[in-house]
C-alpha cells in the first residue's frame, strides 16, 4: 500500500504503543522531541521502502512544500528512531525554523493528542505538566489541551485549581469552593 496522509494518521495508534516505555530506555527527556521523532518516523520508513513519492506528498500536504524540505534534510540524517530523537532533542532547542514545522506536524497529526490518549491514566499528569513546561521553554506555537469526560477535572496553566464533582477546596481565601456536579457555590 503507497503512504499517504491518511495511511500515516490511521497508523499513529499503534505507533504510539509503549512510547514512553521507549522514551525511557533510549534516555530522553523531552516529550516533544519524541513524540515528534515517534511521528515522523513513518516518513523514514516509506522512504527506505521506496515510495519517495507517498512519503513527499504526505509530508508536503501537511506543511507545505518549503517545510517539507526542512524536514527531509533533517530526516535524511536519521539512523534509527533513537538517532531521531536524538538529534531533534538537540535541534530544537535552538532552531525555531524546525521547531515551527514539527509544529505544524504534531498539530495535524495530532500526535501529542494521541500519544497522551496512549498512557495510562496515572501518567496522564506528568504528560501534561512536562510538556507544559517543555513548550513554554522552546516558545513552540504548539498547544495543548486536556478533555475531561466524566466527573472528572483538569487543572491546566499556572495556579490552576480543579476541583471534581462533590468535591471541596480551600483556595487559602477568606471563601471556600463547593463543587456540585458541575456548578459551584460560595459558602
């Protein structure tokens, strides 16, 4: 089957099986770098493969033609997956150039989105906070967002506080915070 754009989306879940467990054994620390290696590595693949043209289309179609040739350089060095994300835990540090097309790759593919739908929910916390902090120090564009379904609550951004349903806090104020399902009330 020739890769493109849908091929490469519809892969993703199951490229993303066990992709912290990798992160840990190769030693890296930035989740954007690898999740960004882990995305793209199915470009790679359709290139060692053969299908030069798949591979350029699909990687064209989702950021242009000027950053799909940024990328093919940079994935023109990569040895292995670990080589990828090596060498982007390096790059994007200080190239904003890349930095902006994985960007565009991990905002199409939704690839944080699906890499974080693939922990377990006890790792859900650290994915958020880690790569909270990890976009704000490479100033990426990308953004993220968690969704709650349920009776839930997500807390995101500095001094958030989330509060489940029928749960209390104390904000340290001179009021305390009721949750009810989903209104709230000042006792």
């Amino acid at each position: 089957m020739a890769f493109d754009i849908n091929s490469w989306k519809n892969d993703l879940d199951g490229r993303f099986a066990a992709w912290r467990d990798r992160m840990k054994q190769l030693g890296r620390k930035s989740i954007y770098g690898f999740v960004s290696a882990t995305a793209l590595w199915p470009v790679v693949e359709a290139v060692r493969s053969g299908d030069w043209a798949g591979a350029g289309g699909a990687l064209t179609s989702l950021v242009g033609a000027k950053g799909a040739e940024l990328l093919q350089k940079k994935i023109g060095q990569w040895t292995s997956e670990e080589d990828a994300s090596a060498q982007l835990d390096k790059a994007i540090e200080t190239d904003t150039e890349l930095r902006d097309e994985l960007d565009k790759v991990l905002k199409e593919l939704q690839a944080l989105k699906v890499a974080r739908a693939t922990l377990p929910e006890d790792e859900h916390l650290w994915f958020d906070k880690t790569l909270e902090k990890e976009l704000q120090k490479l100033g990426s564009t990308q953004s993220f967002s968690a969704v709650v379904h349920g009776s839930g609550a997500i807390a995101q951004g500095k001094g958030a506080i989330a509060v489940g349903a029928g749960g209390v806090v104390a904000t340290g104020g001179s009021s305390i915070k009721i949750g009810r399902g989903n209104k709230s009330e000042d006792e």
